[in-house]
C-alpha cells in the first residue's frame, strides 16, 4: 500500500531539476529509437542507473522506481 502511495506525490521543483539532469547525462541511451531487444534491455538498465543515483540524492525524500521516473 505504501508504494501505491507514493506514486500519488507530486514532485518537488528539486526532484524534478535532479531527473533532468539524469535525463540528460543518459539522453542519448534513453531517447534511442531502436526498438531491438539489446537496445530496450539498455534503455532498461539506464533507466533503473538513473534511478538509482535519483534515489541516492540527499535532497530526495520519496523513493521512486525507474517506472515511476520513466512516466513524469
């Protein structure tokens, strides 16, 4: 239930500028138009990279998952 729960909170002004800054870093994985299964499985594991270093930030209180950052 909880983790239903944070997908509900809205993000921070901060939260958001850390997430573009991690979009950036990996743009060029992430925006990678092949859809063949390495290039998916890459994008993947970038976005759960990217969601890792997201959760590592000091200022980041909620937690969120890969899938979570993925959508906003």
């Amino acid at each position: 239930m909880k983790l239903a729960n944070m997908d509900k909170k809205a993000y921070t002004e901060k939260e958001k500028l850390v997430l573009v800054s991690l979009v950036k870093e990996y743009g060029a994985c992430i925006e990678n138009k092949k859809t063949d299964g390495t290039s998916i499985q890459e994008k993947q594991n970038t976005w759960e990279k990217i969601a890792s270093y997201y959760n590592a930030q000091p200022d980041i209180n909620i937690h969120r998952t890969s899938k979570q950052l993925k959508k906003l």
